[in-house]
C-alpha cells in the first residue's frame, strides 16, 4: 500500500513537472493565411473574413465594414467603404475598437505565455491544446484556449475565449496560405481618432 502511494505520488510529481515544463513565453509564429472565422456566442452566430500576416490582422466582417489591427500598436482601425466608393477610417484604442473581436489580435500580443494542454480532433485536424495568457502592449491581459492544426502548421483551428465577458468560440475553416494585398492589411493614410468622430463628416473621403 505504501509503495503503491509513494509511486502515484512520484507519477504526481512528474505529471506536475511535465506540464510546467510546457509553459513559457513563446510568441506565435504563424504563416500568413486567410480564413473563414465562424463566430459562436451565446447570443448569434456571425461568419466573416479574416487575414493573418506577421504584422496585422483584418477582419472584414462584410463588403463594407472591416477591423484592422497593426502589431506594435496600441490602436485598431475600423474601416468602412461606401456605396459611392468613399472611405472613412476611426482609429480606437485596442480595447475600444468597434465591432466584433477577431480572437486572432489576441495571437500577436505583446506577451504571450502558453501551457499545453494535449491533443485533440478539431475540424477534422489533429490539433496541439494550448492554454494561453496574452498581455497586450497596454498592458491588458486575456485568457484563452486555442487549438493549432498539424496539418496546417500550427494554424488555429479554433480559439475560445471570455475576455469580452462572454464565452466566444471561434472555429477557422477554408485556410489559405498567401499573403494578403498590402492594401488589405495598411491603414489609410489619414485615420479620424475616436474621440472626434463628430468631425468625421468632413473628412469623409480618404485616398
């Protein structure tokens, strides 16, 4: 009896060293690829768009409204596209932005600290489980799981998340490796801050 619990004990131990053994400061190193992200809440359903390069994140949420984030800044940009071919572009601090959250911003923050969790099939990929903590450039973290696809070299195929208060599940399907137009993922030049959206009436078309 004694043995058997020294040896679950030293099991235990091993087990414990293990998974702290898994954790660390690692950033996310990911090919650049664009998705179809399935958003799941407890209150709709939303599909859109979304681009992953190594320095910026869109979400293109329909034809006419998009979310830009830029590594390195604290700020999102939130774009939109009119119907005579205007353009108005609102910068907001990371935490303001409008719109729905693309869960990928949260892959390029400024520190990220992830803890393997094991394997499991996600969309028919055999995909590794991280736990991870984020802390934004302002300081700000986030908790999430995600899980990255083998096949897809260790692209998320799904990430879940209740750093907006409520549970968010995303799930990526129709991956595609390419680099998105630059165009897609480069502010404009001229952004209106977003504490003087009154005055975006007057500077309504961009170049």
């Amino acid at each position: 009896m004694h043995r058997t619990l020294a040896a679950m004990g030293c099991l235990l131990a091993v087990c414990t060293g293990a998974a702290r053994a898994q954790s660390g400061a690692s950033p996310y190193q990911l090919p650049d690829f664009s998705a179809t992200q399935v958003l799941h809440t407890s209150r709709y359903d939303v599909t859109m768009q979304v681009y992953w390069t190594s320095r910026a994140v869109r979400a293109q949420y329909n034809p006419s409204l998009a979310r830009l984030y830029i590594l390195g800044k604290n700020a999102v940009y939130n774009l939109t596209q009119y119907p005579d071919g205007s353009r108005t572009c609102v910068d907001f601090p990371l935490d303001r932005g409008m719109g729905l959250p693309n869960l990928l911003e949260l892959l390029q923050a400024a520190t990220v600290t992830r803890t393997s969790l094991g394997i499991e099939v996600v969309e028919g990929h055999k995909s590794r489980i991280e736990r991870v903590v984020a802390a934004a450039p302002g300081g700000k973290t986030s908790e999430f799981t995600v899980w990255l696809a083998d096949d897809l070299k260790g692209i998320p195929i799904k990430i879940e998340s209740q750093h907006t208060g409520m549970k968010i599940t995303a799930v990526y399907r129709d991956i595609v490796f390419a680099t998105a137009d630059s165009a897609l993922v480069t502010p404009p030049g001229r952004c209106i801050p977003w504490d003087k959206m009154g005055q975006i009436a007057e500077h309504k078309v961009f170049e």
